[in-house]
C-alpha cells in the first residue's frame, strides 16, 4: 500500500503519533521540537491528514484523539520508492550508489548491508 503524501510537518506530528499510539492537538504541540506551531496549525494539519487517510480520530470528553491509520514502514516504503522513480527512474543499483558516495559508511554499517544483500539474495533463490 502507498501511503499519503505527507509534508514535513506532517511526518512530525506521524512520528508524535506513532511514538504516542494516539495524541491530542495539545499533547502533539507539547510533544514537538521548540513548538513551533500553534495549536490551531496542528487542528488544521491534523484534519488534512485525516483526510488524506493517514489518521483517525475518537472523541474522548470533548477533545479528539487523534491515531495513526498509518504506519512508519508504510510511509517509509512510499517515500523510498518515490525517491528512487523520481530521482533515479527506478534504478536500485543508482541510488544505493549514490547513498554509499554520499556518507561515510563505518565497517559496521557496511557488514550489514552486505549481509542484507547476502539474504536477499539467498531469499531471491528460493523463489
């Protein structure tokens, strides 16, 4: 499933969401960086990406709980995959290169994505 496009600001308050498993409009603006947006901005947002499919929400008393309908693997893979179709039509091999040009990869961090390439690899014989 590709997830929504989300706008910055939105994946902050996704990320409040996920972090929380469900938030007010007042627990997301305490629960952001320097709070930087008013309350009512984050009512609006919150709407939006209501109506965008990414969130629900109950009533609770008379504040609404707002849940992620959404999930962070989800909207990695839509962005990753964006990414990589319009930044490299869709070239694996191009965008792994230019991750691996771009930042400095410990020894660690590239044993692991060897032993990633390892598995799918192993895991694409078996098909």
């Amino acid at each position: 499933m590709a997830g929504p496009r989300l706008t910055e600001l939105q994946l902050e308050i996704m990320r409040v969401l996920w972090a929380h498993g469900g938030a007010t409009v007042a627990e997301v603006h305490a629960a952001l960086p320097a709070q930087r947006l008013a309350q009512a901005t984050i009512a609006t947002l919150l709407r939006r990406m209501e109506a965008k499919g990414a969130v629900s929400h109950d009533k609770q008393g008379r504040q609404f709980v707002y849940r992620a309908r959404i999930t962070e693997q989800q909207v990695r893979r839509s962005l990753v995959a964006e990414v990589a179709d319009r930044l490299f039509s869709g070239q694996v091999p191009a965008l792994i290169n230019y991750l691996l040009a771009r930042r400095r990869i410990g020894a660690d961090e590239l044993a692991e994505v060897k032993a990633l390439i390892e598995a799918s690899e192993q895991e694409g014989r078996r098909r």
